[in-house]
C-alpha cells in the first residue's frame, strides 16, 4: 500500500505535501511546529489537517505491520498465492485483512480441523463437485469406526463441517454480508429480566430498538454501558422483517456455493448446509462485528466531542495577572482559603467554618476582609462543587458589609481539583500544604488562566466528554494529549513564569527539559532572551528550534522574543527594518507601515510567502492570544435547587459541555440542564458545535424538570411550548444523558467586566 498517496487522498491534498509533513514528523517534529513554522514545505497544510495526517499514517503504519505478518504466516504454511498476495496487499481495512487472514490464522481445532484429520475432506468436496448425485450415496465410502466415523450421518456432519468452515471465512461472501445487515441491521436492548429496579437509571432503553448504523454515538456508548453492567441485552436483528431478511441471507450463502434450486440430488442437503452456515457461523461473527463497528464509531466520535469541548475549556479566557483568593467550598469540613499573588505564587491559606453545623459567619467574613485587605485582592474564586451557593451568599455579604474592598466574585469549575490536589505534581509544588488546601489554590489559579493551570491535570479527569470512561484510553488520550500541545502552543507561554508542566506541553520540550528550564531559570534569574535557552542542561538545537517560537520573553532584550516570530526569521525582520528604515520598537505595531510592506519582496529560498505574511502580521499585533475576553452570567438569587425551577422561567447560564444530542448549561442549581439539539435554535441544527461552545453565555428558558430523576430540560428557541405543568416523572422517550461537568471558566459575574472596564 502506497502510504502516502492514500494519506493524500483522504485530505484531497497532493502527495508531495504529505511526504514533507511525514519526513519532518519522522524527524521529531510536531504538528503545532509544522503548522506553525513549516508552511512552505508542506504546502499550508494546517493543524486539522496534520493532526488526521498524524492518525492515518499510525493507523495504515500499524497496518502494513500486521500486513507484514500475515504475508509471514501464509507464506510458512506453504500456501501464499499470487492472487492472495496481491488481495492482501490491496487490503486497505484491518477487517478486510482480518478476512483474508482467517483461513490460515492458526485456532483451535475446530470440528472441520477433526473432520480433516478423520479424511472426510474428499468427501465434502466430492459432494460440492457431484452435485448430481445423494451425498448419503457417497458418505457410505468413508465409513471409518477407527476414525470415528460409525455411520453415514457422522460421516456427512464432518463434511458438512468442512464445508461450513471454508463458506464462513471467504472474506467477499463476509464482506457482502456484513455491510448487508449494517445497511438493514436492527439493534434491539432490552432489560435484563428480574433487574429492572437496580436498572432503573437505563429505563430508556428496556425496550428499545433503532436502526444499528443510525444509533447516535452517546446512545449507543449508554447501551454498551447498561450491557457491560449486567442490565441490558443487546441483541442484533438483520432487518425490520426478521425472518424474511434471515431467508435472503441464506439465499446469498447458499448462491455462494452454486446452489439456486433442489433440481439436483445434493442441493437440498447443500441448501440445509448453507443455512447452517449463516445461522451458526455467519451472523454470529457479523453480529460481533457490527457491535463492535458501532462501538468504534461511537468511541471515535466520542473523542471528538471530548476534544471539542477540551479545546474551548482551555482557550477560555483568563482574567489575568491579579491577586486572587480561591475558596473551595465546603459544609461540615470548612470552606478552604488560599490566597495567590499576580504570578500564581501562594501568600497565604486558611479554613473558614460559615456554614452548617459550625454557623461562623461573622467571623468568615471577618477572616476573609483581613486577607483581602492584607494581600489586596482584587478577584475572588468560588469553585462550584457543594456549598457554592452558600460561599456565594457569604461573599456578597461580605461585599456588602465592606465595600471599600473593591472586590469581584466569579464561580469557576472545580472539576479535577482534587485530581490535582492529590498528585505527586501538587505534593511537590506544595509539600507542607494540606491535600484540602491545594485545591483552593488551584480554584484561584484556574480564574487567572484556565490554560495554564489545567495542564497539570490528565485531560480526561476534567470529565468535558460522554462516557470517557467507557471508551478506548489510549486513543483517548493521544486525541486529547493532542488537544492540549494544541493549544498551549496557539497561545505560548511566558517562559520566566511558566511552570514545568505547562512547558511540558511546549513543542520539542520534554518533561525533563521542562524542569531544567525551570530550575535553571530559579538558579540563575529570568531569561533576558531567547538565545540563553540554549545554555539549559539538555535544551539541545534540535529542542531550541521546535519550542523557541512558541517561548516568550516578556520586557527582554528583543522585542521579538515576545512575539511568536521563530528566531530562524529574524534576519527576515532585519530586511523589513533596513527597508522601512525604522527600528524594531518603531516598526512593532505600526499597522499603516506593515500593512503597506509587499511580502513578496522580503521572501528567500528559505522562508516563502506564508512566512513572511505571518511575520507581518506578527509585528502588527505581536503576541496577540487568541483567547476571547469574559462573558459571564448572573445566576437568579432565589433560584438555587432544582426544586426552585419552574417551567417558564427565563435563566443566564454558561454551558458546560456540548455533546452531539445538545449542550448542557449550569444554571446554578448545582445539576446542569440540557437544551437538547431539537431546542438550540429557531432552525434545524445539525451539529450543535455550530451553535453553541463549552464556556458560551446562553439564554435559556425552563421548559420541564424532572426532580426524581434530576433532569432539567432547557431550551434556547426565541419560542418554546411550555408544558401544562411541572413534571417530576419521565418522558416517555427522553433522550440519553452524557456525562458531564462543568467548565473552569464557570459563571463569570458580569460585575467581573464592569470591574475591569473601570479599570
């Protein structure tokens, strides 16, 4: 198989593009440095499309490996034909290899591998090649007691195991088959019998059923799910008329051998062997493979939406460099204080008990103002998990009681907080802090920039997906671990002030690098250029060349260390001077002058058209981050519980996770609700991405609660029919719910923006 070429196709891109983009990713490059620095050689391929041209070449790399040993194993076994060999190295599918490979992938020994070694072969091709004659007729030749063989019934059983076995692994026949009954498939669940209390949470599906190549990805993880636990049968029928699609699958099977009518003597007992076949073999393996197809595509898509959302929660905005007290909420134990400079660094920490049963409100707030006076904290974080509302209520009387403190509170998400605390990371950063206190600080640093303090926790414990727990963890986390170099390397990091594990993420920097940066930069003081990177311990050329673009240096020597011009292009930028005559802290920023420049005119043999347009555009607006600024909401003071919502109601919230049945939004109740796809907009929606992001501010009106279940139905339509009354029992058909959890950029009070627009 031609790699490339097949990589290319699917881009629709040419071939020599993917080959540059191969040869430097073979080289240790990465897809944001090649995105990002290697346009001319890849033609402009971009970070979408590198990043699929990244999993084609694993998936068709891992392939020809297996292509490779199956050609092996033939070939030992003395039979690898011309015509095989050619089929297999044509084969573009793992399961078309697999198919191929089937007849001679060494099992068990099968009831045909016995009917083999009892010499009943012959017999099963004498029947296929006689078809003229009673297969009982010649059975009586191969009657055989030593082998086995006592009558003529056991003699044509082994024949016609023979002939099963070679019908059930002809790769067309199966190949034909199975995409027959994914086309007309009917996946079917039902509940286990006897179960139906203990599986009350999958009752939508105790009788179900839906087309199998139809089924969403998120209903078709929560039927595996319920399966997987012992609640659910999933059982596969091939079309919507059972038998009749049974009987036409025979009908192929038994074509397939020759066999159209029962004129001939042998035709009835070959028609009753190919039913056997489909029955007994055929739709057992196809029933597998289809579930398992679907279940593919179901993780797949999973992924997808997972990094989706990954990808917004990251780019959320930050609310920048200022002093920060986080509170992590908390009843019985204390709500947990931790106060951060506008570098991240901890002050000071404390535990306050406002709430039930110690009841020390006066004195919380009393503890807070002095911290906050102490430190000059302008920003509070509330993280959002138990007691959020209640830590709300206490800081807006503290605002209140002092509003010379000139404060702004913002409830953020505290999902993998507690990851965080836990870690080895967190024990180093913090070894003398307690667990409980950690997460207060990462509450506060999380509100300062999201990006910058999620890297330090595995991406898929910030749970912004659909049933990640179910799905394929190494592909998983390759998709998200992408997610994150991503769009760590879009925005770029201030290398005086990163920490190691946001480094880590850098392009070409490894987690030991990473650290050395850091221990080199606390031993010898800030880096005053990009050029002294290159004396930290084990930062090579091969490194500096991958991260040095992305590597900022804030008030340094060169201005254009804090841009994301690759120091490689700086003699492109000595051109643009000497031709505008201007230096560089003139020319930074000068859009009439910049945007007057022809780029053609500073292009070489290294560096082309795309380079040098990103360099001017660079020096328009150096530094730019492509994060968006605050938009917040303000949740309804008298609406706290579910039991608060009534049907009607008109909310602000934030969403908190898109999937591909809807969105999910925080409201303030502490359960999100979910504008199910069909209530996005006034429009069909077909993907609900196109509308809403993780992070988005919405308007949401309640169109129905569930209490007992803890289902809120939402819907952002400019008109919505309201139900009669509120409902606290089932739909009859609700949609699946994915599991979710809110964002870090959380509810960002609109007192946040009113704060800093006077400033």
């Amino acid at each position: 198989m031609d790699i490339i070429q097949t990589i290319a196709d699917k881009l629709t891109v040419a071939a020599h593009q993917v080959s540059s983009a191969v040869k430097l990713l073979d080289e240790g490059a990465t897809v944001p440095f090649i995105a990002r620095y290697r346009k001319e050689v890849t033609g402009g391929l971009d970070d979408t499309q590198l990043r699929t041209l990244d999993e084609r070449l694993i998936y068709l790399r891992e392939l020809n490996d297996r292509r490779i040993t199956i050609l092996e194993s033939i070939k030992s076994q003395g039979k690898l034909t011309k015509e095989l060999e050619q089929a297999i190295n044509n084969a573009d599918t793992k399961t078309l290899l697999e198919d191929l490979y089937l007849p001679y992938k060494p099992k068990r020994r099968t009831k045909a591998q016995i009917a083999r070694e009892a010499g009943l072969e012959p017999l099963a091709n004498h029947i296929l090649e006689h078809r003229d004659c009673l297969p009982e007729d010649i059975a009586k030749n191969y009657i055989n007691a030593d082998k086995g063989i006592e009558d003529i019934a056991s003699a044509l059983d082994g024949a016609r195991q023979i002939i099963m076995e070679r019908i059930s692994e002809d790769a067309s026949l199966l190949a034909e088959l199975r995409e027959r009954i994914w086309q007309n498939g009917i996946l079917h669940a039902t509940v286990v019998s006897g179960k139906e209390q203990e599986a009350s949470k999958f009752k939508d599906y105790f009788d179900y059923q839906e087309a199998i190549n139809r089924i969403p990805s998120h209903r078709a993880l929560a039927l595996f799910r319920g399966r997987n636990e012992g609640f659910l049968t999933l059982s596969l029928k091939p079309g919507q008329d059972e038998t009749e699609q049974h009987q036409i699958c025979e009908q192929l099977v038994a074509r397939h051998i020759e066999v159209e009518d029962t004129r001939k003597l042998a035709d009835a007992w070959l028609a009753e062997t190919a039913r056997f076949t489909w029955k007994v073999k055929l739709f057992t393996r196809i029933d597998l493979d289809l579930k398992l197809r679907l279940r593919e595509a179901a993780e797949q898509e999973a992924i997808k939406v997972f990094s989706s959302n990954l990808r917004d929660l990251l780019l959320a905005a930050p609310a920048g460099p200022k002093v920060t007290l986080g509170l992590d909420p908390g009843l019985r134990t204390g709500v947990k204080v931790a106060v951060v400079d506008a570098t991240s660094k901890l002050l000071e920490t404390a535990t306050i008990y406002p709430h039930v049963p110690q009841k020390q409100w006066e004195q919380s707030i009393a503890t807070l103002a002095q911290l906050i006076k102490k430190h000059q904290v302008t920003l509070i974080s509330i993280g959002n998990g138990t007691g959020s509302r209640e830590t709300d209520q206490l800081v807006a009387d503290l605002m209140k009681l002092h509003p010379d403190l000139k404060i702004t509170k913002i409830m953020v998400s505290e999902a993998g907080a507690s990851v965080y605390s836990a870690s080895e990371l967190a024990a180093k950063e913090f070894p003398d802090l307690d667990v409980s206190l950690r997460g207060a600080v990462s509450i506060a640093r999380r509100l300062q920039d999201p990006l910058a303090e999620l890297v330090k926790i595995e991406p898929k414990s910030i749970g912004v997906g659909q049933y990640q727990h179910d799905i394929n963890q190494t592909q998983l986390a390759r998709g998200l671990n992408a997610v994150v170099e991503d769009c760590v390397n879009a925005v770029g990091v201030d290398v005086n002030t990163a920490s190691a594990p946001l480094l880590t993420q850098i392009s070409g920097l490894s987690a030991s690098v990473s650290k050395n940066i850091v221990d080199f930069r606390n031993q010898h003081g800030a880096f005053t250029n990009r050029k002294h990177l290159t004396k930290v311990p084990r930062l090579g050329d091969k490194a500096f060349e991958q991260a040095a673009g992305f590597l900022r240096i804030m008030n340094g020597e060169n201005p254009l260390d804090a841009s994301s011009v690759h120091p490689e292009a700086y003699p492109v930028v000595e051109a643009i001077l000497e031709n505008t005559g201007k230096s560089i802290r003139e020319l930074i920023g000068q859009s009439n002058v910049l945007r007057s420049l022809d780029a053609a005119n500073f292009t070489n043999d290294q560096f082309g058209l795309p380079t040098v347009q990103d360099i001017l555009q660079e020096l328009e607006k150096p530094g730019r981050d492509p994060r968006p600024e605050f938009k917040s909401a303000t949740f309804k003071e008298d609406v706290e519980k579910i039991s608060d919502l009534k049907p009607g109601m008109s909310l602000e919230g934030i969403v908190t996770n898109v999937a591909n049945f809807g969105a999910f939004v925080d409201i303030g109740v502490h359960q999100d609700g979910l504008v199910h796809i069909s209530h996005l907009a006034d429009s069909f929606v077909k993907d609900p991405r196109d509308i809403v992001k993780t992070g988005q501010l919405v308007n949401v009106k309640v169109l129905e609660v569930d209490s007992e279940r803890k289902r809120i139905s939402l819907s952002m339509k400019s008109t919505s029919d309201i139900p009669a009354k509120n409902s606290n029992s089932a739909k009859k058909n609700p949609r699946p719910k994915a599991k979710q959890s809110p964002t870090p950029q959380g509810t960002m009070a609109n007192a946040l923006a009113k704060a800093f627009n006077k400033n």
